[in-house]
C-alpha cells in the first residue's frame, strides 16, 4: 500500500518549506483532520513544525463520524500537552465562535491591542479545511471542492481585528509510516483514487466494518447473517444490491465501489475507522517498523564497506 501511493506532488514540497518559514512568527495553529481518522488525517510534519505553540485540532466532518468514538477523541487529544480539540460538523456557526473565541483565550495579551493573533492553518487535502476557512471569515474566500489539494497556495484572511489567518495548501507528508493509515485515508477521499488500487482499500475497509461496525452493514445492504470475510461479504451484498454479470457472476468491484462511496457519503452511517486504543497500538507497531529500516539500512551501509575493503584487499 504505501509503495503504490504517490501522493506528494511540488506545490505541497513547496508549502512545507514556507510554513517551516513562517511557523516562528505564529501564536496559534489551527490543524484540520477528518474526525473519522482523527489519527491518520494528522500529519506528523504540524507537531514537529510547531513546537511549543499550541494546536486546536478541528475534527471536522463530526456529523459522519460515530459520535461515541468523536467524543472518545477529544478527550484523548485534550490529554496532550498544548492541545485543544473541537468537533465540527456541517453546521458550523457555533464551533467557529468557539475557534475564534479559543484563539483569543490562548493569546489574550494580543487581544484588543491592534498586534493581531497568527494562526496558521493546516490540514491534509479534502478534510474541509478551505469550508471552515469560509466560515470563520463569514465570506467565500477560500476554494472548495471535492477533489484533493484544491488549494495551491498561502492566503491571508482577516477573521476580525484581532485575528489573522493564514491559509496553507493541503499538505500530505511524503512517506506514510503506518499502513493502516494509507487504507483509511484512502477510504475516506484524503487521497485521489487513481493513486491506489481501489480493490485494496475496499477489501481493507470491508473487513473492518465486518468486525466494527456489523449491525449497520446488515441493514444497509439487507444481509441477515454478515460472512466474516470481505470476499464473502461483497459476494452476498452484490447478489442482493442485482450486480450481477453474464453468467450469473457477481460484480464484486462495483460493489466495492459502492461500499467506498456510501461509506465517504455517509449513507452507510456514522462511521469512525480508528479509536484512540488503535492509535496507541499502531504507534508502537511503527516504531518496530521504523527500527528494523533502520537497522537494514544500517546492514547495508555496513556490507558496502565491507565489499570496498574486500575490493581493496584483491588489488594489493
């Protein structure tokens, strides 16, 4: 998975270097993530660019997430140090008085005094960063859209007299560390469908739903007792959702695209595909994963030298 995806294109190179710029001058940082992946739709690079500074994490698109897991995230972000985190959904008049009003909280010495609050905003391509922006500046400023990376270059907005926004493209980060987080973004549009195998992520998605989320499966796709397989499972729902081909063959990839799409839609339901108790496996997983590249990167600079040495050796 994370070999097939190519995702990194110039303009975001672009952006990482002029945020990595202008991050000393900022008070605050805004980070925009997808409450159903609030762990994958982070990007790592905003804790190592930010430093101290503290982060208000927006899980936006609250209104598809499971409400449970929503409120079990904020409460484990709100555990870290610098950290505040509010849900935000399609309706947004009342979460942004609250950003705005958090913002000042923050930095109130700024307040009232002419030398505006900065805040910088981030977040990942198609998490609605460029809608909330919108919101918060109560006017169309920002472009919108369903495609990733829409936005391609830095804006500064006037929120009020006391607030001044910076705008960054979405940014991606240019190696996913964790697997599993490759599927979900996928799954969830933070990555443009030609970039992976469609099937994959499917498969991925549908197995998780099997084991998470089985009663919302069952009803949607009118299956009375759910296969514990994802091959089994869009054998069954294709059958009764009529996809069938010549030869009574069940079209599996269509049903696959359905089960994306209805999942990203929200008609399958409210859906989160991560927990915190996940994230806090997935983080040691990948730390394994990180010191054994390593360690085999090691093993090689190590056999190059012994191959000079050896080579050194023959000539004499």
């Amino acid at each position: 998975m994370t070999q097939t995806i190519q995702w990194f294109p110039g303009h975001m190179n672009k952006a990482r270097n002029e945020i990595k710029d202008i991050m000393p001058e900022m008070d605050v940082v805004i980070e925009v993530i997808d409450a159903r992946i609030p762990y994958s739709s982070e990007n790592p690079m905003v804790a190592k660019l930010r430093g101290q500074k503290p982060v208000i994490k927006i899980l936006n698109k609250a209104d598809l997430a499971d409400p449970d897991q929503t409120k079990a995230w904020i409460e484990y972000l709100e555990s870290q140090d610098q950290v505040k985190a509010i849900a935000c959904d399609d309706n947004k008049t009342v979460e942004v008085k609250r950003i705005v009003q958090l913002c000042k909280q923050l930095i109130p010495n700024k307040v009232g005094t002419g030398r505006q609050i900065k805040v910088l905003i981030m977040g990942i391509p198609n998490v609605g960063k460029s809608t909330l922006i919108n919101a918060l500046a109560g006017r169309s400023i920002a472009k919108t859209g369903d495609e990733p990376a829409v936005t391609k270059s830095q804006q500064l907005i006037k929120i009020d007299d006391d607030i001044m926004l910076y705008d960054t493209p979405g940014m991606l980060w240019p190696k996913i560390e964790n697997p599993n987080s490759g599927y979900r973004l996928a799954a969830t549009g933070g990555i443009k469908d030609t970039a992976f195998d469609f099937a994959d992520v499917a498969s991925y998605t549908a197995e998780y739903l099997i084991e998470a989320y089985p009663e919302l499966l069952k009803a949607r796709y009118k299956i009375e007792e759910l296969p514990k397989t994802d091959w089994e499972f869009f054998e069954v729902a294709g059958r009764n959702r009529g996809l069938l081909q010549k030869g009574g063959i069940v079209d599996t990839y269509r049903m696959s695209e359905i089960l994306v799409n209805e999942l990203r839609s929200g008609t399958l339901g409210r859906i989160s595909l991560e927990t915190p108790e996940m994230r806090e496996k997935e983080e040691v997983m990948v730390e394994g994963l990180l010191a054994a590249a390593a360690e085999k990167k090691e093993a090689k600079v190590e056999e190059k030298r012994l191959r000079r040495l050896r080579a050194r050796k023959n000539r004499k």
